[in-house]
C-alpha cells in the first residue's frame, strides 16, 4: 500500500510549507507542490488522505519511556501492546525504551529479554536506552556488545534510587570513559541517591507519611546536585551526557553552566513537570500518589523556567517518562509510607495534545520549537536522523496530519494504557492526530489504535559522536 497525502501544511523543526507527499515502501519518496494521483503507477494500491486544514508533522519521538519495568516490589502495568496503542493514538511513532536489569542481571540477558517483550507486538517503532545497574568484567564486555554490534548507542544511568539502580562513583566514572570512547550518550537520573535515602528516613520518622512529602523528601538541591556532579564527570572524561526529566531552575542552571564550560550535556523536559505542579501530589485521600513521580512535580514558578528552557534550547526534548503503575492495586502499596509509592507519571497518549495546547496555544513555544522537542531533537541526539525526526524524501514514513482546532476531553475512559486513571482527567486539549502513520502505513485515527501489532521494528541508530 503507497499513500498519498494532498494538501497538508508541512512544519518541520525549520521548514513551514504546504505541499503533497507521496509514500512508497516504507519512505517518503517525493514532496511537491502537487502530486497528481492518475500519475502515480500504483494507483490501485494507493490510499489518498486530504490533510486540508491540517498540519503535517513528523511522527513525534519519545526519547523516554517505561514498558517493562520492575521497580519498588511490582512491574509496571503497560506491554508494547497497550502502550503502543497509547503511543499512536497521541501521534507518537517511535519511543525509547529504558531497559532497567537489576543488580545481579546481565546486561545481555536484560537486553534480550526486553528486545523480545517488544518484537512480534509493538506498533510503535522502538530502541532503547541501556541502563548500566552492574558494572563488573563480564557487564562492561556485555556492554560494549550492546552498543557496537545491537546499534544501542545510549546508556541509562541513576544517580538516584539507593539500593535498588543507583550507580557508583567510581562505576559512574569507568562507564563514562567507556561511553567516550564508544561514542554513546550517557543518559542519566540526576539526584543525589544518599541525601535522599536520609531525608526520606528523618521524614518517616516524623510521622510524614503521606504522598504530599514525597517533594520535600527530595527538593531542587538535590537535583541540581545531581545534575552539577553528572556534569564534572563529564567534563572530566569527555563523555556526552543527557539529563532526563530535568524538573526545576536550579537544575537547568547546573547543566547550562556545565555547558558554558564546553561539557556536552543536553537536558530532557518531560509532559508531567510542565504543566503538572506539586499541589497535584498533596490532593487529599492519598490521590496524590496518582502524582508521586521523581524528580518530584515542584513549584509552579518552575514550569516558566522549563518553557522558557525550550525556546532559548536550553532545554532540547520534551518526553514524558511514562511509567504507569495502577492506582488501585500499585500506588497504594505506598498508603501508608510515601516512599513505597511506585513512581510515575504516565504521559504517553496525551503528551503531544498537552504539549501543543499548554506550549504551542498558549504562545509559550512557536510550531518549530514544538516539533523539534517533541520529535527532531530525540532523533538527532539518539542517531535516528534524517531517518527519523523531519519530512523529507529519504525519511521514514513516519507522519502525523494533525487537526490543529479539534478539541476534546483527556479521560481515563479513552486512555489506551493499562491504567486505571488518568493523571490529565477531565482536562480540555486541543490538537488531536488525524492520522498516524508508521514507516506509510496507517496505525492511527481520531485516538483509535488501527494498525498493526507486531508491526513495530527495532531502529538501527549511529554513534552521534567520537
Ligand atoms: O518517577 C519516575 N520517574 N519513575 C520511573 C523511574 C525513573 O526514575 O525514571
Ligand atoms: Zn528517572
Ligand atoms: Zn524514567
């Protein structure tokens, strides 16, 4: 099946122009003016979308996301079959996955194991960001495999999470040089593990239990802290690092500094800590767990610094660390001790429609900056690009014909994940995908999933440096 899409208004990260696409075997294979249908060789295998009044964006990218991930005593509650659908029924065509072994894993095994929860089921197009929990001889062997012969070209590492990812120093430091000289990305969790671990423990004690302590027990110092120490491992290997879900001013501080000294960081905003504050986690009758995610949901004055980070690129991507764990069952694990709440904000269907209505809408970000935090940036830093990331001829046909005046209701009851809530309910969005396509083939309309599953591939990605 080839496509042709008539009409559309392109936005790309730099271009703004109408014209036609035509879409055979899996790419874009021409873009102009106009494109006639009787011109077209294959034209009873052909579909013709009108994408009049729509605008036609690149599949959006999301560079950080959690399917399989057993964290704090459960697993959470998505597969690729459910968070695929999630994905494309918000006009997201390829997410990063972040593969979380535990300390005793090997990296192989983990990496083969969530590899195969992902093939013959994913809609989604997919790769992931390998974490590194374990650090002996046999792992760094492991490792390096990992990265130059499955084209996984970003690792994963927590500052934060004691006992459970977090990561050495002295590891930290010998992945680092390691990753320099493969040419991988460090992406990295920036807070500080044992400022926690005691703050959480003085906090129990004083009888503070409940979800609303969640941010006290890890405020904007420790990020920064983490983000700040990140940075001058950086600077002292040369290794290039990328801080996920940077929440608050003082951290965006730390790596814009670090930056200024010639260390290549780059930052991640996520959809919960833009438009989500802190007064969301102390809602009464513990729906605040709903809200428990770190780094914690702040202060609202940090939302303002995080938008502004976009325009001025301070900030590069925006993904929404979708990690879903069930209110009923999951959350209240935590019920009576904040700290064995799950942690997560899920976010994946409803990230492009929040995005586009609290950044784009509400004059905070232009069209450009929106695509480009919210597809082309993943793609170039993560060694997608131009495969992934714009619309050009050669790329893939990965496309979103966006309705840019639709307006609908965010709700549990729409929601494609597994999840028993929606962190967004009752909220109004505008901006709904029309269509979504993954590499010319339609897997989306109007929220509903209509692709196929197992459709989704694994993208070979390149070193971005050396
Ligand atoms: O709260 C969060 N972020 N949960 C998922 C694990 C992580 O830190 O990314
Ligand atoms: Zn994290
Ligand atoms: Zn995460």
């Amino acid at each position: 099946m080839s496509l042709l899409i008539k009409n559309g208004r392109i936005v790309t990260a730099d271009d703004d122009y109408c014209a036609d696409i035509y879409c055979a075997h899996e790419t874009i294979t021409r873009i102009e003016p106009t494109i006639d249908s009787s011109s077209l060789t294959d034209a009873g295998n052909l579909e013709v979308i009108d994408a009049s009044g729509k605008l036609v964006f690149p599949g959006f990218i999301d560079p950080h996301v959690h399917i399989n991930l057993p964290f704090m005593g459960t697993n959470a509650c998505d597969d690729y079959e459910s968070a695929s659908k999630a994905a494309l029924a918000g006009g997201t065509t390829t997410l990063i996955e972040m593969i979380c072994p535990g300390p005793d894993d090997e990296p192989a095994a983990a990496f083969t194991e969530w590899r195969s929860l992902a093939e013959g089921l994913a809609a989604v197009d997919y790769t992931f960001h390998m974490a590194v929990v374990r650090f002996d001889e046999l792992a760094q062997r492991q490792l390096r495999q990992i990265a130059e012969e499955e084209g996984i070209k970003s690792f994963k590492v927590f500052l934060a999470y004691k006992g459970a990812f977090n990561i050495s120093d002295e590891n930290l430091f010998a992945l680092m040089t390691m990753a320099k000289e493969l040419g991988v990305m460090v992406t990295a969790h920036c807070e500080n593990a044992e400022a926690i671990a005691s703050m959480q423990a003085q906090l129990i004690a004083q009888g503070k239990t409940g979800p609303e302590w969640h941010e006290p027990s890890r405020p904007t110092t420790v990020e920064a802290e983490g983000v700040h120490h990140l940075c001058a491992f950086a600077e002292l290997t040369g290794a290039h690092v990328y801080c996920v879900h940077t929440s608050c001013d003082e951290a965006v501080r730390a790596a814009v500094e670090a930056r200024h000294r010639g260390v290549n960081v780059w930052v991640e905003a996520v959809a919960p800590h833009l438009v989500l504050d802190k007064t969301y986690a102390e809602r009464p009758d513990f729906e605040g767990a709903k809200y428990v995610m770190s780094p914690p949901l702040r202060e609202k004055r940090h939302q303002e610094t995080l938008w502004n980070g976009l325009r001025s690129r301070a900030i590069s991507t925006i993904g929404t660390d979708h990690a879903p764990f069930k209110f009923h069952d999951q959350k209240s694990m935590g019920r009576n001790d904040f700290t064995k709440i799950p942690n997560g904000c899920p976010a994946l269907q409803e990230r492009v429609s929040l995005i586009y209505t609290h950044g784009v809408r509400k004059g905070r970000i232009d069209l450009h900056t929106f695509v480009d935090a919210c597809s082309t940036q993943a793609a170039k830093l993560f060694g997608m690009y131009p495969r992934k990331g714009t619309v050009r001829v050669g790329s893939d046909a990965d496309l979103v014909i966006f309705d840019p005046v639709a307006q609908r209701t965010l709700t549990v009851e729409t929601s494609l994940s597994n999840l028993d809530y929606c962190a967004f309910e009752g909220w109004e969005v505008f901006g709904m995908p029309n269509v979504v396509t993954v590499r010319g083939e339609v897997q989306a309309r109007d929220g509903r999933f209509v692709g196929s599953l197992g459709r989704g591939q694994l993208v070979d990605r390149k070193a971005t440096h050396f």
